[in-house]
C-alpha cells in the first residue's frame, strides 16, 4: 500500500484511469471484431461503415492519450490497406 498521501492519491487516479482506459480498449477491440466479420464476410458497405466509426474510435483514443498518436495513425493506415484489399 502506498506510504505517503500523494502516493496513496497517485494510487487513486491510478485505479480511476486504468477503469477508463480499459473501457476505451475494450470498445476498440469490438471494432476490430465487427471488422474482421464484416471483411470474412466480403460485405464492403458494412466493412466502409466499422472503418469509419473505427478511424472516429482510434482518433478519440489517441486524442485522450489512451494509446499513442503513432498507433493510432498505424492502425488506421491498416485499416485502409484492408479495406482496399477486400
């Protein structure tokens, strides 16, 4: 357990992020699902549609720092080579 009071309100913030954080992951890991589907599926309107609301996803998260700017523009970038491809 933390020691001091700044550590043990540092401890606090830690948990509150993390529950956030996990929460914004999580959402876009559904996306990747509902992409895979739609991809397997050869269903392009659909696959048009996740990416869109997927890229807004992946922009938001970075935007809150819950993953890097790079990781995002990655995934995006990806994201358009499959959808290319399909």
């Amino acid at each position: 357990m933390p020691t001091t009071t700044a550590a043990a309100k540092a401890y606090r913030q830690n948990i509150k992020a993390r529950a956030r954080n996990t929460g914004v992951k999580n959402k876009l890991k559904k996306f990747q699902v509902r992409l895979r589907k739609a991809l397997t599926a050869k269903n392009k309107a659909e696959a048009t549609l996740v990416v869109k609301e997927y890229s807004r996803a992946l922009d938001k998260a970075a935007q809150k720092k819950v993953i890097s700017r790079n990781t995002a523009g990655r995934k995006k970038s990806r994201l358009a080579a499959a959808l290319r491809r399909a």
